[in-house]
C-alpha cells in the first residue's frame, strides 16, 4: 500500500518524467558523441595508414625503377619493423607477390576477389584511379581479435619506366602493380574502447547528478509545498481552522497557501460568528429565565435589609446595611442590564459625576483588594463636568474591570492605578465608523471580520483579472486595513461595493498626497467619507466631523502591574464568552464592558505586556455626538 502511494506522488511522478527524458537525451548524444569518436580515430588511422603508403612507394621507387631487389627488399624490411605495421607487400599486373616483408609469401598469387584486389578490379580488368576511402578496408585478423586496416596504393607505368632497358612495360600499360600495407588496429580499438568506456561512465555519472539534483529541487519546490497543502486541507477536513500554513514562497504554490490561509482564517471567522450568535441566543435566552429568578432572591434582600436599615441605631452596621442596599439595587440592574445588553438597548443617561461612580466602584472592591493587600492609587482630576451616562453601567464598567486587575496582579506585590482627566481629541485618530453604505444604500459593515474588535467596511477589490476583498479599519484615521489579495499599485484598481457591485470611487476627485484615485461612501448620518485606492497611502478625509472639530472626552486609565495579556489574545479579549482565565471566568466581562462603552459612544483600548502589566483606557465624549 506504502509503495503503491509513494508511485501515485506528482513528485515522483515528475522525477521519474525527467529522469526518462534526460536518461534518452544523455544516451542520444553519448551514442552520436562515441560515434563520433570512433570515426575520427579510424581517420586518423587510415591518413597515417595512406601517408605511411605513398612514403613506402617513395622510397621504393628508385631501387624497383633500376630493378635493385635487394634494396628494395631492405626498404620493406626496415619499414617493417615499424610498431603496429603488420605487413607489406608488392604484386605484379597478374597479382603475384613480388615483394613481401614476409618472405614465405614471395612469389605466391593473390586471389583477385580477396579484400586487397577487389577495389581494383571490376569485370576482370583494374581500375586505373581510386579515391581514398576506396583502397581502404577493415578485417578480422585470424590470428587474434584485433582488427586490420589494409591500403592499397597502385602502382602507375610512368615514361621512365616504359624507356627504361631493363624493364619490358609498353606504354600502353597504366598499373604496373599494386603496394598492398597492413596495419594493425589494436591500440586504436583500444582507444575506442577507451572512449567509448569513459562516455558510458560520463552518462551514468551525469545521469545519476541530474537526478539528483532534479530529485533535490523538486522535493524542496514541488513535494514539500505540496505536502504542506495536503496536510492542511486535512487538518480543515477534521475541523481545525487554525492551522496556518508557512511560507511557501512567491511562486503559484506560495499564492496558493496564501490563498489557503485567507480561506481558513474567513472559515474561522466565519465558523467564530456563527457560533458567537449561537450563544448570543442562548445568552438571550438563558438571561430571560435568570432575570425573573434572581430578581425575586434579590427582592426579598433589598426589602429586608431596608427594614433593617431604618430599624439599627448602630453607625457601623447601618453603614454596612447601606452598602448592601445599594449593591443589591445595582444587582438588580446589572440582571437587567444583562438583558438589555442581549437586546441591544439603550442606555438611560442622565447626568452624572464620573469620579463619583469611579469612588463608589473602588468602594465595592476595597475590602477584595485590602485581603489580597494590593495597593490602589486614585489619581481623578476634580474639575471633571457632569456629562450624561448611564450610572449604573459605567460602575458596572469599573468594578468588573477593577475585579479583573486585582485577579491579574499578585498578592502583596500587587498594585493597581486609576485615573481620570479631560483630554481634548480631534475625530481624526479616534472616532469610529459604525455604519456605512453604497449609493444604493447596501450595508458596507462586516460583522464578521472585526478590527480592533470593532466591525470593518468591507469592499470588492479587482486588479488584472483578480478579485478579492478589503476591509477597511471603521476608526477613522487608524488605517490598519486588511487586504485579502495582494496589491502592488493603483492602477487599474477597480473598488465596489461588494453586494450589487455599484463602484465607490470617485472619478472627479483624487488624492492630494499621491493623486491616485479617491473611494467614497456614506456615513449616515454624519455625511461622506473619502480615502485613497493606493494601498500605500494613508489619506483619508470625513468633512462632516472634521469640521466639528475638537472634542472634549473624559479619559479613564485603569492600569495594574500584573501577568499581562498575551499579544495574541488582545483581539479577541472584548468578544462574548471568550476567556483567558480558563474555568475561572465566563467570558461575559469585558464583552458587557464593550457594549456599554460602545452605547455610551466612546472607546476602550487595551495595552497590555507579559509580565509587566495592563492598562484600559477609556474614552467618554462629555459633549454630546454629532
């Protein structure tokens, strides 16, 4: 099974592909290459073997011309002896041999037919001229393995030899005879052989190479990357939207994983939300049912403990009795917040002493933090206005996010600071887009993907034929927008609304800090919004509140000294039921915190360091919005 799946793989598919093509590729050319070689050490062989035969003739051709046999036996002799000369020999017109340096064969016929006549001869009679490659040929040897290589050089009747007295040719005669040299060709196959060995090694090696190079780069470029993507459309396929795959590159499958983690992290997203409403319904309705049981417990202490109150003579306990009171009335309305928070309602407002709220949430969670001995510093600046909340859920706010810093910071050591100013705040930087639509009033919010926790304004994206999507950061002038394809430039960039494509920019404006084009939308009801298509701009511009101005706010900072958040639990610290205190919390604190500053609207930000600390910062408008 193992080696039945290791042969379905595309790398080794690909591998064995190119390892096939390059095996016939290197086999053609050594083939042609070993060829090639041959044929020129056999040239080389037969220039020698045709040189060797005209220096034979040459020297020969006086002692023969005065009819000196002795000599002319001498020449052949001593010539002869060269290394690899196997013989030489001379036949007369009728093909007896009448010079030999093998002296047992003088005087012997040739057969005409045999490899050294058969060249010049045709219907009996010999040929006058021959080309080269014509008088050579290549046999066996019956001595050993080795081949010979034969020449024949004919002899031509000249006018010296016709003349002369000694000799009987008529003129009329062209070949007098035939000069017949053997050479061995025992060192020349050897060399082939040679050559021909050192090619098959050279293809073998080059072969063996090449494979594993192809092998190396393909597992590194092709089956790691695409093992990678296996593994993690299995690891979805069992449920873990998590899982992240690493870089891969630039290349296609490098896109592809990018596009893969896009996918996920949208699944996860998406799979978080639907989850989210599931127990935003169940809150819904486990609240209903909470509501009208505790409200009755709570009924008979707030009546009891009432007529106590106006029953006691003791100062300290009527002091306790009144904190009772007063906790179980805000008990009562945190029951009730807890529903109105479901339903999204909106909170009663009136005008109210912020430091004062602050001083009695302090209150509630004094004796909490003097058992722990942790130190609580106050730091409220006094000329804070009365400006309009709702009281009993800004204490709600206080006391749950001071019950947080005390469960976060350590016995003894611990130490927790609250502070309270104005600070003057244009919109830019903090106000924060809640609602947003295209001309044709189609909903640009997206509760799915979240920036900062808040709802982003999603937008359709089109560049050279790829579609994609942005969400745009809703707090104006953070930009700290999130980008689902890549995009390199402006040109040519097309951005719409994403549900009835309609296009949201602004053909008769541009940018003023890199003239690229200019996207618009709606902001009900606080006019146009206005920013730049170029990803690496950070122009934007909302006329309606910037002419508004600044803006006074009641900043609040609760900050402890304590473990600190983890970076990348920080998103998610404000979405309902998400903990970090495991079984200990329920995760409905800062999700409840959220809402009501969200209500109120101002903003909370949270900045936090392990092992150094965290601190809350609340913003309240004291002014009323626009």
């Amino acid at each position: 099974m193992k080696l039945k799946q290791a042969f379905t793989k595309i790398s080794l598919k690909l591998i064995l592909t190119v390892g096939v093509v390059t095996i016939g590729i290197i086999s053609v050319y050594s083939f042609l290459s070993i060829q090639a070689q041959r044929n020129e050490l056999l040239s080389q062989a037969e220039i020698y073997a045709n040189k060797l035969s005209e220096t034979i003739r040459n020297s020969t051709h006086l002692s023969m011309l005065e009819n000196r046999s002795d000599q002319t036996h001498n020449i052949i002799n001593t010539i002869a002896q060269e290394p690899g000369l196997q013989e030489i020999r001379i036949f007369n017109k009728e093909g007896r041999i009448i010079f030999s340096s093998q002296k047992e064969f003088i005087g012997e016929m040739v057969d005409q037919k045999a490899e050294a006549c058969y060249a010049c001869h045709t219907a009996n009679e010999p040929l006058e001229r021959l080309p080269m490659e014509d008088r050579m040929r290549i046999y066996d040897s019956a001595q050993d393995s080795s081949r010979i290589l034969g020449i024949i050089n004919p002899i031509y009747n000249e006018q010296s030899c016709w003349e002369a007295d000694c000799h009987v040719h008529p003129a009329e005669q062209k070949v007098l005879g035939v000069l017949d040299v053997k050479l061995s060709l025992k060192d020349v196959d050897a060399q082939i052989v040679s050559s021909e060995f050192r090619s098959i090694v050279f293809a073998v090696i080059a072969i063996a190479l090449l494979s594993l190079i192809i092998g190396i780069f393909v597992r590194k470029w092709i089956e790691k990357p695409v093992n990678e993507l296996v593994n993690a459309t299995e690891q979805v396929g069992t449920g873990n939207l998590n899982y992240v795959i690493k870089d891969l590159g630039s290349d296609e499958l490098g896109l592809l994983g990018k596009s893969f983690n896009n996918m996920t992290q949208k699944l996860a997203d998406a799979r978080l939300q639907l989850f989210q409403s599931d127990k935003m319904a169940s809150m819904g309705r486990l609240a209903a049912g909470v509501a009208h049981e505790i409200n009755n417990p709570l009924t008979a202490v707030l009546t009891y403990s009432s007529f106590l109150l106006k029953r006691v003579n003791n100062p300290e306990i009527e002091e306790d009795l009144k904190v009772i009171v007063r906790e179980t009335k805000r008990s009562r309305e945190i029951v009730k917040s807890l529903l109105d928070f479901a339903r999204q309602s909106v909170p009663k407002k009136s005008n109210a002493n912020i430091n004062e709220i602050i001083s009695n949430a302090v209150a509630v969670v004094d004796n909490q933090l003097s058992m722990k001995h942790i130190k609580l510093d106050k730091n409220l600046e006094e000329n804070i206005p009365l400006f309009k909340i709702d009281s009993n859920q800004m204490q709600q706010v206080f006391i749950n996010l001071l019950v947080n810093a005390s469960d976060a910071v350590q016995e003894r050591s611990g130490a927790i600071s609250v502070a309270s100013r104005i600070i003057s705040l244009t919109p830019y930087g903090t106000l924060q887009i809640k609602n947003a639509v295209c001309s044709k009033r189609h909903s640009l919010m997206n509760e799915e993907m979240k920036i900062d926790g808040k709802p982003s304004i999603k937008l359709k994206l089109v560049q050279n034929g790829k579609e994609g999507f942005v969400n745009l950061d809703p707090t104006y002038g953070k930009n700290r927008d999130k980008y689902g394809i890549e995009i390199k430039s402006s040109e040519q960039l097309q951005i719409s609304c994403p549900k009835c494509n309609i296009s949201v920019v602004d053909k008769d404006s541009s940018c003023p800090k890199c003239k690229s084009a200019v996207y618009t939308f709606e902001v009900p009801p606080r006019g146009i919004f206005e920013g730049c298509i170029n990803p690496q701009c950070d122009w934007q511009r909302w006329s309606f509140v910037d002419e508004a101005g600044v803006r006074d706010y009641v900043e609040i900072k609760i900050s402890d000294n304590g473990s600190g958040i983890e970076k990348e639990d920080l998103p998610r610290i404000f979405e309902p039921f998400y903990s970090t205190k495991g079984q200990k919390g329920t995760g409905l604190g800062l999700a409840v915190i959220w809402g009501i500053i969200d209500n109120h609207d101002g903003t909370i930000n949270v900045e936090s360091e392990i092992g150094k600390g965290t601190t809350f910062t609340i913003l309240l408008p004291i002014s009323q919005s626009a």
